[in-house]
C-alpha cells in the first residue's frame, strides 16, 4: 500500500521545484532583458519600467499612503514589493508550465508583453527599446520548457522507481541530475549576468567621479545671514537642512545619471527662438546665492517634507530672456530627463522680486545627484510639484490652456502657492520629558511673504508670542522657541503662526489634495 502512494505523496515536492523553475526562468528573462538593454536602450529594464508604469496609474490615496508611509524610502519600497510580486508570478507560470503546459511558457510571454507595453510607452523611449523585453521573453520561455522537460522526465524516474521496486536493476533518475544541473546554471547565470548588467547601466560610480571632479564658479552674489538666525536648541531643524537629510519626493525608481558635458536644456515653445544651454552655458551666467526653503505639496501638518538650503544658481527670468516669450503664454512646462512634468506659473519665473532659479549648487557643494545634479528648478512660494523639477532638460513656454503636467491629471491643483504653516521641533510627539523649564521649539514658513509671529498655547490656556530667529529673507523658514515650565502630566501643546501680511494661519484641517494640507499642529507631550 505504501509503495502505491509513493507517486502521489512527491506530487507536492514537485509542484515546488516547478514553481523553483518559474522562478529561475523569470531571473533569466529579466537578466536577458538587462543585458540587452546595455546594447540597444539603457531605459528598457522592465522592472524600472513597470514600476515607473505603477507609479504613474496608481490612484491618489494610494501615492499619499506611500508617500506618508515610507517617506524618501517609498521607491525601494516599491521596488521589494514589485521583486516580490515578479518572484510569485514566476512561481505560478513554472506550475502551470507542469500541469498544463504550455501555460507557463503563456504567461510568461504575457508578462513579457505587458513589461514591453511599459516601456515602448515611457517619455523618451528609442526605436530599439522593445527588443530587450522581447528577447528576455524568448530566452526565459526557452529555460522555462528546458526545465520542465528535466522535470518531467524526474518525476517519470521517480514512478519508474517506484514500479521497479523489488527488481533487481531498479531504472536511474537521470532527469534529476539534468534538472539541477540546469537550474544551477540559469540561476547562477541569471544572477551575475543581471547584477552586472544593472550595475553597468547605472553607471552611478563614473557620473559621480565626474561631480566630484567639478568645480563650481565662487558667486557673484552672496547671501548675508545676519547674527541670531539660529537658536541652539537641541532637537531643534537646523537653519540650513543637510543635504543628506533633504527630504526627497519625485516619480524617479532610480536616480538618473546625467553627464554635464553632454546635458542640453532646450527653451522652446511660444518664443521668439528656440535656445539650447549647456552646463557650461549656466555656468557662463555667473552664478548667485540664494535662500529658499522648499516644501512638498505632500507634507502634512508637522510634517517632515520641507527643507532650507543655500542654494547656487542663475535667474530663471534671464534664461527665459534668452528665447523672448512671446505675448498670451501664462505657464512654463518643465521636464525631467525621465519625462517628469511640473506646470509652472510664468509670472513667478519672470517676476523681478522673485528669486526663481536654476539651480547648481546646494549648500556650498554641486547639487548632489538625488537633488537633481546638474540642473534643477528652485521657485519660492509653490509647492514642488509645480516648481522643483529635478534633473531639468526642457522649459516649454505654453498656456494652462493648452498643456497639463504630471500631477494636474491626478488630482492636484496646476497652480499651488504654499500654504504657510508652522511645526513643532521639540518636544517630539511620544517622547517624555522631565518636568522643569523645557523650550518649545520650532520652525515656521511663508515662502515669498515672510513669518510676523508664532504663538504657542499649552492645553486650553492662552495663545504666548514665541521668540523668533532673525530671518535670512521672507523666502526662508524662521526658528521659534518658548521657555515652558512643565508639570507632571500630558499636555496638548499647539502652535500658529501668522504673516507679515497679516494673514493667520489656517485652523481648518484640509487633506494634502489638491493643493496642500492645513492645519494647526496640536502634539500630546508626556512629561515625567
């Protein structure tokens, strides 16, 4: 009895070393893709490209969830859940492949597909973009027959075995050796081809020894921070966020690579001449300092998504002068190497009293490549998605009328002038303090108007002026700081800030769509 039911108690076994084939076939379909990818199109890795597809389809709530949930962190979150996604996928085309062939050869060919849709359809696609997918299908489909082959073959050696029991020459089980020799190979080929090909078409290490190497021109301009700028409160901002801290928020899987020495910037669209700028070009303008704190349409009250810099560069107005817009534009489109749009008002990129730019340098060094290396926009008083466009390539002069960016179809507002609001530093939420005389402490911004006041009110006492830093400029956040005597208990501790227009912050909480959250920050303090 036990000998009869040995085939059906491996059947099991089976089914996971046909999903361990799946798997090692999709390795190998997307390793192929990589490699050819090196020869006719670096942008056609169909991971990047359906994750990038993911990213742009992927409703609202969902890129607010991540954002929220993940931070900076939400492309490498992203990029494990679509690994995870591929690897189970593979899986279930390597059984189907067992059981009801060629189903699994079927769904890898549609997988293939729907990654070559992905990528023939990416901004900047080349005419050869869809061979890599293409011939990744075909090489993982042939690995995939190959192995269920040696896989049939095995599991009809295992019931060969099981009849000859008793028999004196009992037949050999030759497809076992041939399978695992095979998926041996594949994977470990799969592996080091994939990796090596990945890491080739990067190319991180070569454009980052080529930044390293520049220098960047002294200014002609620079910005006086005058004395009392910055309190020396511990958990308190910094007045100048380090760029490695900078928040960071845009629709790139992987940081582009760009060559300055080959980078372009085209002006185009409703001017006078079309004007194409080198780096060198920018650099030729003589660069200035400038600054301008940047926020994020999807930072929430008291969020983290806002950052100071010093940043280096030249007047977006006297790029555009270049060209010469011409009469009836109201809107620049800016786009990213990676096809990235933002929609810009025009009257804040020629407006005399507004420091626009494009910039090079951040905080005393070349912009680093995550921050957009070698040129981005930097535009006080919008939030980014309409302003910050990262590794810039061209500036469209156009109408709202007649274009439409990234983000306006999905929901935000085409113009976003930021809404001012301040945060509390310190004491951080679900932290307990000791009881005694503590400071309050924080930041506060109205970019392109200035901060008048912020007030503090500890529970449902009254609202006290805090003390303000000397501010750099009204492009600028400001620090804030109130001495607090506290008592042993929890605490609600909120904050408000208004103006110099007089205005007051906004009371009424609003969603981060379509145009940026609001709020007074109000924070639970624990103290001991």
């Amino acid at each position: 009895m036990a000998q009869r039911n040995r085939p059906h108690g491996t059947r099991g076994r089976f089914v996971l070393w046909a999903a361990l084939a799946g798997v090692i076939s999709g390795a190998v379909f997307l390793a192929t893709a990589e490699l050819f990818a090196l020869i006719f199109a670096r942008s056609a890795s169909p991971i990047l490209a359906v994750g990038g597809f993911v990213i742009d389809i992927v409703p609202q709530p969902f890129k607010e969830f991540a954002i929220a949930t993940f931070g900076e962190y939400d492309k490498i979150a992203l990029l494990v859940g679509l690994g995870l996604a591929v690897v189970i996928a593979s899986a279930i085309a390597g059984i189907l492949q067992l059981v009801r062939p060629p189903l699994g050869v079927v769904a890898l060919v549609i997988a293939g597909a729907l990654s070559t849709a992905a990528i023939v359809t990416r901004a900047g696609v080349t005419p050869l973009a869809f061979l890599p997918p293409l011939l990744g299908t075909v090489v993982g489909s042939i690995v995939l027959v190959l192995l269920n082959r040696r896989l049939t073959a095995w599991k009809a050696d295992v019931v060969a075995v099981t009849a000859a029991d008793g028999e004196s020459e009992p037949p050999t089980q030759m497809g076992r050796r041939q399978f695992f020799i095979l998926a041996g190979i594949a994977g470990a080929s799969a592996v080091i081809v994939g990796v090596a090909s990945r890491a080739v078409s990067m190319t991180v290490a070569s454009v980052a020894s080529i930044r390293d190497a520049l220098k960047l021109p002294s200014p002609t301009s620079t910005v006086t921070v005058p004395q009392g700028a910055e309190f020396d409160i511990p958990g308190l901002s910094s007045l100048f966020t380090p760029n490695e801290d900078f928040y960071r928020v845009d629709t790139a899987l992987t940081v582009p690579t760009i060559d300055p020495a080959t980078w372009r910037l085209v002006i185009d669209g409703m001017v006078d001449q079309r004007v194409e700028m080198s780096f060198q070009d920018i650099l030729d303008m003589g660069l200035d300092e400038y600054a301008i704190t940047l926020t994020c349409v999807s930072n929430e009250v008291g969020g983290e998504l806002v950052g100071n810099a010093m940043w280096l560069g030249v007047p977006l107005r006297d790029v555009l002068k270049k060209a010469g817009v011409k009469s009836g534009a109201d809107m620049v489109l800016s786009k990213s190497v990676d096809g990235y749009t933002a929609s810009t008002p025009l009257s804040a990129l020629t407006d005399e009293n507004l420091d626009a730019i494009l910039a090079v340098g951040m905080n005393g060094e070349l912009l680093p490549l995550e921050h957009g290396f070698p040129v981005r926009m930097v535009v006080p008083g919008l939030y980014g998605y309409v302003s910050a466009t990262k590794w810039l390539t061209e500036l469209k002069v156009t109408t709202f009328a007649d274009d439409e960016a990234y983000w306006t179809p999905r929901g935000y507002s085409a113009e976003a002038p930021i809404k001012f609001s301040s945060r509390i530093d310190t004491p951080k939420l679900g932290s307990a303090v000791a009881s005694g005389r503590i400071p309050i402490a924080g930041v506060a911004w109205a970019q392109s108007v200035g901060i008048e006041k912020v007030e503090v009110k500890i529970d449902e006492g009254e609202w006290v002026p805090a003390t303000l830093s000397a501010p750099i400029n009204e492009d600028t956040w400001v620090q804030w700081f109130m001495e607090w005597d506290a008592t042993p208990g929890t605490h609600y501790v909120a904050v408000r800030a208004t103006n110099k227009n007089g205005d007051l912050q906004i009371e009424e909480r609003a969603p981060i769509a379509p145009d940026g959250s609001s709020g007074w920050q109000r924070s639970l303090i624990r103290v001991t």
